[in-house]
C-alpha cells in the first residue's frame, strides 16, 4: 500500500511576517596572553681604575707596620720575588700607590733585587659586584565566570572586564657614574704658635756603586741639589749603609708647591737612575719648625751713686794786722 504524500507546510496567512531564523551564538575569544617579563637593563660598569689597584687587596701596606718600610728594606724581602710581590706601600701626603716589583738581574747568575712600581691613584679598592634582583612575574588577570548567552538582537558584553595593562617592568634608566675625584690633600697640621714654621721634607733612598768608605757626601749633595734644583744646603744625607752603598737623603722645601716640585723631580731623577737606584717613590713629611730663641737680654747697668751733700763754704780768713 503506497505511504500518504507528507504533508508540506502550510504558508502563513497573507500579511503575517514569517519568523527570522535565530542568530548564531557569539564565540568566546581566548584570554589575552601575558607579556613575557621583560629583561632589566645591564649593570653600569664600574669607573675604570688601574689594574693595580686590583692588587690591593692580597697585599700588604708597607706604610701601616711599625716601624714604616719600604720596598727593599727587609733583606728577605730584597732578594725573594714571593715576599717582594705580596706588599706595596701608600704615600699618605698625595694618597698615591705603588706595588713592589721584583726585577731580575741583568746577568744571569746575580740576584735581582725588589723595587718600586710607578705610583698611581685608586677611588675604593674593588668588591665584586652584587646580582640585581629578579623582577617578579606580573599577576594574572582576575578569573571571572563566562556570562550567559544574551538573547537574540542583544550586543554581547566582553567576557573578561577591562584590566589595565601591567606596569613596566624596566627599572629607571642609572644615573651616570659620578666623575673621579682627586686625590684628598694632606692633613692640615695645627695651628702654629708665634713664631713656629711649617716646612716640608721630602725624602728618599737610593743605592749607590761603591763603598762607604769611597763614599763622597759633599759630592753626593751637590748632585742632588743640582738634578732637583734646590739649594745644596737643602739637602742633607741621614743615613749612608752598606747596601753597596744606601743613601737616605732629606731635601728641605718652604712651601707645599716646592715640595710637589722636588718630589717630582726626584722621581724624574730617580726614574733615570742619575741618582743612583732609588728604593720607592720621595715621600713627602710636614714638619713644624719652632719659633727662633730671642736673643739674651744685655746686662743692666749698676744704679747710680748717690751725690754727696755740697761741702760748706770755708770762713774767710781775717786781715793780717797792720
């Protein structure tokens, strides 16, 4: 038996509009991404020092034993590279350096001998640098429950409410290194009494051919004052000991800047040996001289006599008789 034809639909009555199809559901867009925390800035470098001032800090100060010293002036130390190379001395009046230095010998079969390396001038001994620290993760936007479908014809809302961007995570760019300062000047010396004088010693040692006994002071001075251009009476030896021969000499400046002078051209001199060989840099001493004794007082002269009364006058004489 054939199945009845299904029925189509009927059409709508005339001037009734049909129905419009429901629109589809809006998809839900994926939460935003996290930016990825971003990398702090590198480090400034330090300001640049000379290399050895690195040095520093496996050494020993020389000038902080008691008594002060120098390069050469322990015998172990003269001759032993290892003990040489583990000190340096600070000049205190110009807040200089130098690192002692052990210098082969020229001939194979001599000893070498341990001297002084050119002065130089640190901020602060180095200390490794510390790590910054890491920049915590940005937090995650807050979770809320996805909204219901709105109805036909409505806008949907966004589904996550509006959340501010995250601040930057890039630090404030460093200030610049501030610029070197110069080295600190000597400490002021107390204030003078009447009559005192400051002065200046600038002082050095140096080694010599020869022998103590072939050893000519008087020449010697008049060398030093001629290379450094002082007075020869400026300059006066302290000390002369075998070493061949060691020399510690004394050069008297009046003023601070005459002392910057001769201490400079002392190294100068030093540096080319015209001196003979200097053990170290000058080093530079105040010294207060005090005020001139006055001259003693003449001696006073004896009070005067006291005068004696007037004689009294004598009785005239009389007449002789007639």
């Amino acid at each position: 038996v054939p199945s009845p034809p299904a029925s189509s639909p009927s059409p709508p009555p005339p001037g009734v509009p049909s129905p419009s199809p429901s629109p589809p559901l809006p998809s839900t867009p994926p939460p935003p991404a996290s930016p990825p925390p971003s990398s702090p800035p590198p480090p400034f470098p330090p300001p640049s020092q000379p290399a050895g001032c690195l040095e520093l800090e496996t050494r020993t100060d020389l000038q902080a034993l008691d008594p002060p010293e120098f390069c050469n002036n322990d015998e172990a130390r003269r001759f032993s590279e290892s003990l040489c190379e583990a000190a340096y001395f600070l000049d205190e009046a110009i807040q200089q350096y130098s690192l002692c230095v052990f210098e082969p010998p020229e001939v194979e079969g001599n000893e070498g001998r341990c001297g002084a390396s050119e002065r130089f001038s640190c901020e602060t001994v180095p200390s490794p640098p510390a790590s910054p620290p890491s920049p915590s993760p940005p937090p995650p936007p807050p979770s809320s429950p996805l909204p219901s479908p709105p109805p036909p014809g409505v806008p949907s809302p966004s589904p996550f409410p509006s959340v501010p961007p995250p601040p930057s995570l890039s630090q404030p760019p460093l200030s610049p290194p501030l610029p070197s300062s110069p080295p600190l000047p000597p400490a002021l010396p107390p204030p003078l009494a009447p009559g005192e004088q400051l002065v200046y010693n600038v002082i050095f040692e140096s080694i010599v051919e020869g022998t103590v006994e072939t050893f000519n002071e008087t020449e010697y001075r008049y060398l030093v004052a001629a290379e450094l251009g002082v007075p020869v009476e400026d300059v006066v030896i302290d000390d002369v000991a075998p070493a061949s021969v060691l020399i510690r000499v004394r050069v008297l400046a009046r003023t601070a800047e005459d002392a910057a002078t001769v201490s400079a051209s002392a190294s100068e001199s030093c540096g080319s040996d015209s001196l003979g060989e200097c053990q170290g840099e000058p080093e530079t001493q105040a010294v207060i001289l005090p005020a001139p004794s006055s001259p003693p007082q003449p001696p006073s002269l004896p009070p005067p006599l006291p005068s004696s009364p007037p004689s009294p006058p004598m009785p005239a004489s009389p007449p002789p008789p007639s």
